[in-house]
C-alpha cells in the first residue's frame, strides 16, 4: 500500500510539472517528467497502472473543452508522429472504460470503432512495458511519449459544441439516427468504398447511384416526418478532419458538398479541421460524400499522366481547385433539378430548415470571416482536375437527391 500510494503521488506531481510547461513541445518539463517515471524500474508497473489513472483526467478534460475521439487523435498526429499517435489512441479507449455504451451518441461510438479504440494490454499494471514492446522502445522514450500527448492535449483550446458529452443527460436527443439508420449508413459506406475501388466505370457507376439514392431518400423522409409529426427538430454539428498537403484544396471540396446538402462548413486551419451545421441526414450525407470524392480525386490525381509537371506542387494544387470548382456546380446544378421535381409543399420545410442551418451557424460561430479565393497556377492541373471532377461518380441517373 506504501509504495501505490508514493507511486500515485509522484506520477501525479511528475505529469502536473510537464503539464505546467510554458509550450507543449517545451523538452526540459518533459525530460525530466520521463526521468521521474523511470527512475525506479522495480516500480514500472504501479507507474504504468497511476499513470493512466491520471491520464483519465486529462482526457476527460479534452471532452468539457468539447473535443471528440477523433479531433484529440488528429490533433496529436499533425504535430507528432505514429508512435505518440498509437498511444492517443489508447489513452482514449482506456477513459472510455469509465462509461457505459448507452453513454456515447451515434457518432462517438462509430470513431471509436475508426480509431480502433480498444484495451489490447490486459491489465493496467503491463501497458506501458506492452506499449514498449509493441514499438520497440525504453522506458524513458515510452514515458516521454506519454507526457508529450498529455501536453499537447492541455494546451488544446476550446472548441464549439458539436453534440453532447460522454454521459450528459438530454431529454431529448434531436439527433438521434432513425430507426434502421445504423445499418443502412453502413451499406452507403460499402457502395461508396466498391465505387472508389472497382476498376470498372459501369460499376462504379451504378454503385454510386444507388448509394446517393439511399442518402437522398433518408434525408427526404427526414425532413417530411420532422414537418408533418410537428417534431421540433434542430440542426446538429460534426467535425471533419482536413489534413495536409493542400488543405485549403480539400476544404473548398468539403464546402461544395457541405452546401449541395443544405448545410454549412466552417474551417478551422489552425486546428486541421471543418465543423459542418445541417440536419442529421445531411451531415452523413455531406461525411460519406467528401470522403469519397477525395479518394476518388487522389486516385485520379495520382494517375494523371507521368510529366514533368504533374509530380509539381503547383500541378496538384491547380487539379484539387479545378475538381472542387466543377465539383460544386455538378451537385448544385443536380440539387436544383432535385427541388424542382418534389412536390410544392417540400419547399417551406425546405426554407425552414435552411434557415435554421444559418442561425445554428451564427450561434456556434459569431465572427467567421470568408476567405480569399484560391488561385490556381497550373493550366495543366486545372484541366486535369475538370477532367477528373466531371468523371467524378456523383449518380447519373436520379443524381443527388436532398430534403
């Protein structure tokens, strides 16, 4: 009992000083948070068992800031590498033994299952000297890691709301999936990945029609039994991660579907990501969507025929502007085609819900700013870029369909 109760308290005290740091990359705090850590190996174990106590409460900290799962894991790749990232990963399975599963929403539960967020190690007391043998390092480097997370984590900053807490209490989840939803978003999920993989264009094709069918069916129904049940129904926010190279590229892409689907993407550089506003519908339409026009982008990019400017950063950056450009107006032109054709009395609940989008969006952020256009420099990239947007698999036959 002697030695868990000093082993707790100088784990504790050991973490507060890194943490303490005037920067998260300050080496000093670190260094020496490791060397206390390490300097009884005969106590490895009880540290290994104190310390992701203490992480609990770090990480716990991250979700009052209004962090998720995913967003903590991004943050810690963009700014260190696949090791620290590994134990990110695992100091969030860990905290979220702390819960039960009805305590998640939707969302949270499916980037835990993305993250692989799962307590591989057995007991508490082994995962350090686990994590150690996993990727090959000491002690001293494993401990370092581990203060080097925990750091950049206390320096996160605080973000908007977008869904509740681990284990908050609501009495009503107005963004809770309709019944059935679960299992049909994962056989959108399985279309899209067959389109982006198939080598045959009629396939992919007929893939993707049938997975934008699905979306645009559910996010109809949606919007007419929210209307016609009187169910007060308000927008929701997701976060999507926009990582380098040529974030700004990718971030047009996610804005041309974010608005083709009736909702509203905001960028955040500084943290690598876009917060989407829309009905619950439509921000799995817009994820699933984006995700699969950037695969099929990077594969058309990646197979643009080998010159000397095609491998240029100038040539890449030109192709992702000229395939979101053209991009935006495919899915705008396919919406308006969409809206025309339901009946007349869609389009008040239409408005209602786009105006609603817009006031969740002042809300959540009140001094956005538009930024500057991007300029393309590359002919060749742009043209490659139209030419891969308009082979692009958006659905030929009933396109994107929307509320």
């Amino acid at each position: 009992m002697g030695d868990n109760q000093h082993v707790r308290e100088m784990v504790t005290r050991a973490v507060q000083q890194a943490l303490e740091a005037e920067s998260h990359r300050t080496v000093p705090a670190r260094d020496e948070a490791a060397s206390q850590l390490v300097a009884h190996p005969p106590l490895w174990p009880l540290v290994s068992q104190a310390a992701l106590v203490r992480t609990d409460e770090e990480v716990a900290s991250l979700w009052a800031r209004n962090w998720r799962p995913a967003d903590a894991v991004r943050a810690v790749r963009r700014a260190w590498q696949a090791t620290e990232t590994a134990m990110a990963v695992d100091l969030i399975a860990a905290e979220a033994r702390r819960y039960p599963a009805a305590a998640f929403d939707r969302r949270w539960h499916e980037q835990l299952r993305e993250l692989d967020a799962s307590v591989w190690w057995g007991r508490d007391r082994d995962y350090l000297a686990a994590f150690a043998q996993r990727h090959r390092l000491d002690r001293f480097a494993t401990a370092s890691k581990l203060i080097a997370v925990l750091q950049l984590w206390r320096w996160l900053p605080r973000l908007g709301p977008v869904g509740p807490l681990p284990g908050q209490e609501q009495a009503v989840d107005l963004s809770a999936p309709l019944p059935g939803e679960p299992k049909m978003l994962g056989r959108i999920r399985a279309l899209l990945a067959k389109a982006e993989s198939t080598d045959f264009p009629e396939e992919a094709e007929a893939l993707s029609a049938k997975a934008q069918e699905l979306m645009a069916r559910h996010s109809i129904d949606a919007a007419l039994l929210s209307a016609r049940s009187g169910r007060a129904e308000t927008p929701a926010a997701i976060r999507i991660g926009i990582d380098n190279p040529y974030e700004q590229p990718k971030a047009l892409l996610l804005d041309a579907v974010a608005t083709a689907n009736r909702c509203r993407a905001v960028w955040d550089k500084h943290n690598g990501h876009c917060t989407v506003v829309g009905f619950d519908p439509d921000l799995d339409a817009v994820e699933l969507l984006y995700t699969s026009l950037l695969v099929q982008a990077t594969t058309a990019m990646n197979h643009a025929p080998v010159q000397h400017r095609s491998r240029t950063r100038a040539f890449r950056k030109s192709f992702l502007i000229a395939y979101a450009e053209r991009i935006r107006h495919r899915l705008t032109a396919a919406a308006r085609s969409v809206v025309a054709a339901e009946p007349a009395d869609l389009l008040p609940v239409l408005a209602s819900r786009d105006a609603a989008v817009a006031d969740e969006t002042r809300k959540l952020f009140p001094r956005t700013r538009t930024g500057r256009a991007l300029r393309a420099d590359d002919p060749l990239g742009w043209a490659h870029g139209l030419a891969a947007a308009d082979a692009a698999n958006l659905g030929t036959s009933r396109q994107l369909r929307h509320p």
